[in-house]
C-alpha cells in the first residue's frame, strides 16, 4: 500500500481498520488501535500467548490501564520518571479498561512504554496509546526500514520518507533526531517478588 500523509495515518489508526507502522527508539512498530489487536495477531501470524505492549506518548496517558497498591504505584511511577521516555516496558498489573484482545490469554496485566522518540510521541499524542509490536513475521528479526515493510506488509499503512523528513525539521529543529536503536526494547516484570528481566534489551534496567 502507498506511504500516506500524516493526517491519514492518523485517522487509520483512530479508525481502528487499518495497521499503521512508525519509528521508534528502538524498531518500527507495527500498531493498531487495542480493541484491534487482532489484526496485529493475523498479520504477524502471531501467537495469542505473546501479548503486545500498550504504547504511549506520555506515561500519564499508560497508567489508567494498571492497578496496584499505593506503595506499588509509587515504585513504579519513580521507575517510569527514571526510564521513560526509553527502551524499557514495563509489565503491570492491568485493570478492566485494558481491552483483552492486547493480551488474550492473560489480560490481567499489561506491558506499557514510552519511546525516546518525538516522532513517535507526536503520533501517539494524536492517536491515544496504541497496542503495538514489531513488525515482522513471528520469528522472523524485525524489518528496520519503510521499503522492507512496504514489500512484506503491503496492508500496513506508513509514511513517505518525504513526510518524515518534514516531520523530523518539525519536530527536531536544526538538530537531527537521534535514530532508531535497532534493538527491542528491555522488558521488566512487576511480581511478587519484585522485578523479574523477561528481555534484556537496550536498556540496562535496575529496579
């Protein structure tokens, strides 16, 4: 499918009919709106016991979907303000607001993000939190560019090169965005323990 322009990706992805996909700080997500995670599941031939992460542009718009004690929202929430915006997701407790397609075989919790990328950030600002992945195959290594994720998934709706470009001056200014990482994000899960690392990513995580 062409490459559309901002406004048009946006309102695809309000819409929920259709996968959009846009750079992060760590690779190119593939995202939908969550009560349509499904399409996600279909696309990437993916297994319903992987769940997918509830992206934000703001940690404020992420913690309406958890629920925990005051002394566990506190730790978490110091956490967020340390990590994020960045390359970590964090696992948590998830209450009934969470639509259960983003996790279908457990949605009583729920993994939450916010990238280091303004990019990303500016459309998740105009979308509300997005239930995202990357954009692959299931076990396949995640495509990295526009051109590879126009070839394989000609469904998914990105931007030209062009658009963001613009999007980069807009939002960057004189100084270039930083790029992608290329490597997914660390995944922390909340327990009854504590903290348990399910992926170590970029980020070197100490909770």
């Amino acid at each position: 499918m062409p490459a559309v322009s901002l406004p048009e990706l946006i309102a695809a992805a309000r819409s929920g009919n259709h996968l959009i996909s846009f750079p992060t700080d760590t690779v190119p997500a593939l995202a939908t709106r969550p009560d349509r995670s499904r399409l996600i599941f279909e696309a990437k031939q993916r297994s319903q016991t992987k769940p997918l992460i509830l992206m934000g542009a703001d940690i404020a718009d992420l913690w309406q979907y958890i629920q925990g004690s005051k002394a566990e929202r506190e730790i978490w929430q110091q956490v967020a303000a340390n990590y994020l915006p960045g390359a970590l997701t964090l696992v948590l407790p998830a209450n009934d607001r969470l639509p259960p397609e983003v996790n279908p075989t457990d949605p009583t919790t729920i993994g939450i993000r916010v990238p280091d990328s303004a990019i990303a950030r500016h459309i998740l600002s105009l979308t509300a939190p997005l239930a995202t992945t990357s954009v692959n195959r299931s076990g396949q290594p995640p495509l990295e560019t526009i051109a590879e994720i126009n070839a394989q998934f000609s469904e998914v709706l990105t931007l030209s090169l062009e658009e963001l470009n613009a999007l980069e001056r807009e939002l960057g200014g004189d100084r270039p965005l930083p790029p992608s990482a290329g490597i997914p994000s660390t995944v922390a899960k909340w327990t009854d323990k504590g903290w348990e690392i399910l992926r170590q990513g970029s980020v070197k995580f100490e909770g």
